[in-house]
C-alpha cells in the first residue's frame, strides 16, 4: 500500500503489509493475539484517515484563498465600473455645456476607467477560475486510493 502524503507534510503508514501469510512461515505473527492485529490496523486506518482530512482542510483553505481574491477583484471591478459610469455622465454634460477641449479630457478618463474595470474583472475571473471546483480534488483522489488497496489487502 502507498502512504498518502499531502501538502500538510506528514505521511501516513500503510493499513496492512502487502506480503502474502504463509501458515507457520512466520513465527512472530502466528504469536500475535489477533486482537493486538486488529487494533494495530484499527490505529493505522485512524491515523490514514485523520492525515487524509488534514490534507483536505489544507487544499479548501487554498481553495478559499482563490475564491476571496476574486471576489475582491470583482468588487472592485464594480466600484471602478460605477466610477466609468459617473465620469460617463459627466462627459455628456461637458460636452454639452463647454467647447471641444474639456469633453474630450473626460471622455478619455472615462476610457481609462473602463479599461481598468475590464483589466479587474478579468483578473477576478481568472482567480475564480483557478479554485473551481471548490472541493479536495487530491484528497478525494488519494482516499479513493487508499480504499481499494483495503479492499485488495482484504481479500489477500
């Protein structure tokens, strides 16, 4: 069996040894009560599934990480949109109200704004992008693992 490692940099034993029994070829297992074995591979699936949620927490916490970046950029995307709007209005009054000259300067800080609102929003997405989908993709990899080399060692 392969011991599981994550990020969170412990590993974890294997569940059961992967060589066949034999009867009577092996003297120090055929003395162990069967208790004592069933509470050592109780303790080492105890300590597997506990390193496997400590990876799990580790990767959403990452995970989590990603998401308020981009909630953030998006939020910001929406001030900076709502500013674009305002220069936007003050344009058409300029333009209305003054010679060529002043409509001209607000409109192109009304293009700036807009370029930087596109700038954030597809920042924002990008990071959004990037933690989807929000679950422990190597964790549940890794557990899938570890429960059908159980289920062979089992059936050994």
């Amino acid at each position: 069996m392969r011991p599981a490692v994550g990020r969170v940099g412990r590993e974890v034993t294997a569940v059961s040894n992967t060589q066949p029994h034999h009867a009577g070829s092996d003297r120090n297992a055929s003395q162990e009560p069967v208790g004592e074995l069933v509470q050592r591979a109780a303790q080492q699936l105890t300590e597997l599934v506990r390193g496997e949620l400590r990876l799990a927490q580790a990767e959403m916490k990452e995970k989590g990480k990603r998401y308020g970046k981009g909630g953030g950029l998006f939020g910001g995307a929406g001030v900076v949109g709502f500013l674009m709007a305002q220069s936007l209005v003050a344009t058409a009054i300029a333009a209305l109200a003054v010679p060529l000259p002043v409509w001209a300067a607000a409109l192109i800080v009304t293009a700036v704004l807009g370029v930087v609102a596109a700038v954030m929003a597809m920042l924002g997405k990008k990071q959004v992008g990037r933690a989807a989908p929000p679950v422990p993709e190597q964790t549940i990899e890794n557990v899938k693992a570890d429960v059908a080399e159980i289920k062979e060692s089992a059936h050994r």
